[in-house]
C-alpha cells in the first residue's frame, strides 16, 4: 500500500515538473527569437 502511494507522489511530482520544466524551455525559446528587447517591452 505504502509503495503504491509513493509511487502515485513520484507520478504527481514528475507530471508537475515536467511541466515546469516545458514552460521555461518555451519561455527561453521564445526570448531567443524575440530577443530581449521585445520580452521587456511586453512586461
């Protein structure tokens, strides 16, 4: 029982930061074909 909860917080946890992990390679993505100056004009 204590394995299979264990194993559902490692699935969570990958899934969570997988997606972090998606949002910053996008976020660098987008600063290297804008460049910086577009990305402080939009903040």
């Amino acid at each position: 029982m204590e394995l299979r909860v264990f194993m559902g917080w490692v699935l969570i946890i990958g899934i969570l930061l997988g997606q972090l992990i998606l949002l910053v390679v996008r976020v660098v993505l987008v600063g290297i074909l804008m460049g910086p100056g577009e990305i402080i004009e939009r903040c």
